[in-house]
C-alpha cells in the first residue's frame, strides 16, 4: 500500500513487510508441515474441543518454526532502520495478512491476529511470531473450511507499520458505497477518539458520514449527512508490554457532544477513498469498492491511511433486482439501534456475557451481547439474527452478520440489560437506518425479489 499510494499523495505511514516466503519456508523444514498436517487432516470443526486443542497445537508449531536467527536477524535490521527515520524505540502496529484474505468473495475478518503500540525489536519479533502462529487461530481454521480454502495453499505475511497518534486525536473507517444497499456514489465514513481498534470491535457507537461521490468530483464540498456518535470510550497507548500495550478511558461528556473530526476532514477522507478505489478499480479491471481505515496524527493533524482492501458483502449484490421484506404485524419494541441488512428475523434469544456462554446456543436463536468477537463466529454462522449494546456500522458484529446474510441490530443501548435469555424476539432491519427489536415473534414477508 504504501509503494503504491505514497506516489499519489496519499499519506501512508512508513514500515516493512515479512513476507509470506518467510512463512512458506518455515513450513518446507524440520517436518513442519508433516507435524500440521497430521492435526488438521480431516479435523472437524464442529467439535469444538478438538478444534481448539489441534489449532493450539499447529500455533505452537508455527511459533516454534519461525524462531530462526536469519529471520531474526532481518526483523531486527528492518526495525533499525525505521528507527533512524522515526525515532529509537519507535511504536508499530504490526498485522497479520494471509494470501488469500481480502479477497472480492471472502475478508477473513479479524481471523488473524494484530498487536499495536510495540516498541523494541525484542517485542517486535515475538509479535511477528505471534502473527504468523495466528493462521491456526480456531476462528482462521473454521473459516477457511467453510470457505473451501485447503489449509496449506494458504500463507500469511506480516505487516510492521509506524504506528499513527491517533490516541492523541481521532480514527475510523471508510467504505467506498453504503454497506447497507450497496448504493455506490457514496462514501461512508466513520470516526471515533483514540485508536481505532474500538471501532472494528464495536466497542463504541461512532459518528458518521456520508459523501456523495458525484457532487464531490464536480466541486461541490459538502457533507451530504452527518450523525453524532456515543464515542463511549477511546483507546490509547498504554504501559510498554504485550498485555498492556494499549488501555481504554472513557471519553468526558462534553467531547462526546462533538463530532470527532470536522467536516473539512470528512471531505478529504472521502476525496483520499475515491483515489485509492480508482487506484485498485484500474489495477483490477474493474470497479472495486474499497474497506479503508484512517487515522488522525494528534501531533500534526494529518490525515492517514493505514489499510485499504476490497470490501466483500455490498459490492458482491447483483444490481439486476433487489428484496424488500415487510412486517406484517406490531409489538412493544424492547430496544433500537442501527440496522445492518433489510431482513426481518424471529427467533428465542440467547444472552452471551463471555465466551463460557457460547456452548449454550442452539441454532435459529439471537444472539445478544455487549459486542462480538471473532472467537464467536462458528455461533454466529447458526444465529438467525444480532443484537449488540454498543458498535456502529463497521464494526465486527455488522461485518460478519453481512457476510452471513442475516439481520443485526448493533448498538441498542441497553440491550443486554433489557433483554433476557429466552425472549421471543423480532429483529426488523427492513424500515430504513433504524432497526427494532420488537417482543414476539412476528410474522413477516418477502414478497419476491423485483
């Protein structure tokens, strides 16, 4: 990314790359490769415990082949030399990217691990070893199986990024259409205090934008709408370590009364997105609606991007006819919040506080949380819809429930506390950006596609 979009005056922060040869060749020596395939051939993944115990397994094999002096030797050296340009003890995010994540059909979304603000290349080392490890993370394994990737033809390199200070100011994420209708002469832009991560994990209601793409490009410089988040919290840099890398504050409550950047930023954002889809447009041959995730530098104000990626769930809909679902019925609505997708669902929910709560849920429930994580998509993948406290339309809860073609309600205040396990529950995402949560089960209709 940076090679390609540095050049056109996008603001990208310097780093490096391992690359996925270094992952390939751990993988050619010392019968690593025998020692995996002897865990996953043939594992089933609906056995929870199995999966668990083999993935940790091929983990501590991966982790154990990437220690090589060589490989060592070239992290410490490329780290070095950022520190010359950047500053001794230079913070990086670094990030895991497998050969086939991002792909038009399939993000692999939060599959693989990232860790943030590490300084010193001996942390930096057993963050990249950790990386490479997180290609059999449980949720990595499950995905690909059900995606038809074969374990083995899939590698994973890892990206070593100067980390951005947005905990002094601001990020987001940018999409190049609406995720909702997939709507593309628009630009969805999203912003939150502190670093980005409480977006993705929705952990946090941001604001949000939209731009339209047309009036833009003939000079016209406004925000075509404009809504004000809850920005609960913001995370920062925290204490130097793995485990304390980064903490989260809550934000006062006068600046959460404010948008997080202003209007002028907004603009420049959307104008940054439409180059690099045009950039990734040309080079694919064909339109490619972009997934972008900006920061704000608290120092200097600039605006940066820090990753960019085909978006794929809206852009993949067929433009040739659309669906419209209809609530035939009322009830006392429990709790609102922002839709994702236009379906209606019905079903008995299940409250989910921790990970202990999963082994409890039952097929054609709905799922009820705080926020979701990536451990909980094998459950996700058999819930007939989401409701979660916090989170906007980017974050994890709305990225996966796209993906899986079900209804979610992502942050209803509340919801966790006025809605127990067992309620007979509607989830209606088909009256526009606000969707409900009605009591009952109501009856509903698809009249048919048109």
């Amino acid at each position: 990314m940076y090679s390609a979009l540095a050049s056109q005056g996008v603001a990208v922060p310097n780093g490096f790359a391992v690359t996925a040869d270094a992952y390939r060749e751990a993988l050619s020596r010392d019968g690593v490769a025998d020692k995996l395939h002897r865990l996953l051939d043939g594992i089933d993944k609906s056995k929870i415990r199995q999966l668990a115990g083999k993935a940790a397994k091929a983990r501590e094999v991966i982790y154990k082949a990437m220690d090589t002096p060589l490989l060592r030797e070239q992290i410490v050296e490329a780290y070095r030399q950022l520190e010359r340009e950047a500053g001794i003890g230079v913070a990086v995010a670094v990030r895991s990217s497998a050969t086939a994540e991002d792909l038009p059909t399939a993000s692999f979304a939060g599959q693989h691990e990232s860790f943030l603000n590490v300084r010193g290349p001996k942390d930096l080392f057993e963050a990249c070893r950790r990386c490479f490890a997180s290609i059999f993370t449980d949720r990595a394994i499950s995905y690909r199986i059900d995606n038809g990737f074969d374990h083995f033809k899939v590698a994973l390199s890892v990206a070593v990024m100067k980390m951005i200070r947005s905990d002094l100011a601001a990020s987001g994420v940018v999409f190049t259409l609406d995720t909702e209708t997939g709507f593309r002469d628009v630009v969805f832009v999203t912003g939150c205090y502190g670093l980005g991560e409480t977006i993705v994990q929705g952990q946090v209601d941001p604001d949000e934008f939209y731009v339209h793409k047309p009036t833009l490009s003939q000079g016209f410089r406004r925000v075509l709408r404009r809504r004000l988040g809850a920005k609960q919290i913001r995370m920062i840099y925290g204490k130097r370590g793995s485990s304390h890398a980064t903490s989260t504050r809550n934000v006062p409550d006068a600046e959460r009364q404010k948008f997080c950047i202003s209007d002028a930023e907004v603009l420049s954002l959307a104008e940054i997105a439409v180059r690099i889809e045009a950039h990734y447009s040309k080079h694919a041959g064909v339109s490619m609606p972009m997934d972008i995730e900006w920061a704000k530098e608290g120092v200097d104000g600039k605006l940066y991007i820090i990753q960019a990626r085909p978006e794929t769930v809206a852009s993949q809909r067929s433009s040739d006819f659309y669906e419209t679902y209809n609530l035939k019925g009322h009830g006392p609505v429990i709790v609102n919040g922002r839709a994702v997708g236009e379906k209606i669902a019905s079903g008995r929910t299940r409250r989910i506080s921790t990970a202990r709560d999963l082994a409890a849920f039952r097929p054609g429930e709905i799922l009820v949380a705080p926020a979701t994580s990536p451990d909980w998509e094998p459950v996700m993948k058999i819930a007939a819809g989401i409701i979660t406290d916090k989170g906007g339309r980017t974050c994890h809860a709305a990225i996966v429930a796209r993906e899986l073609g079900i209804p979610a309600v992502v942050g209803a205040t509340h919801a966790t506390e006025k809605i127990k396990s067992g309620t007979d529950v509607t989830i209606c995402c088909a009256e526009g950006d606000m969707a409900a949560s009605i009591r009952g089960r109501l009856p509903s209709t698809l009249p048919g596609r048109q």
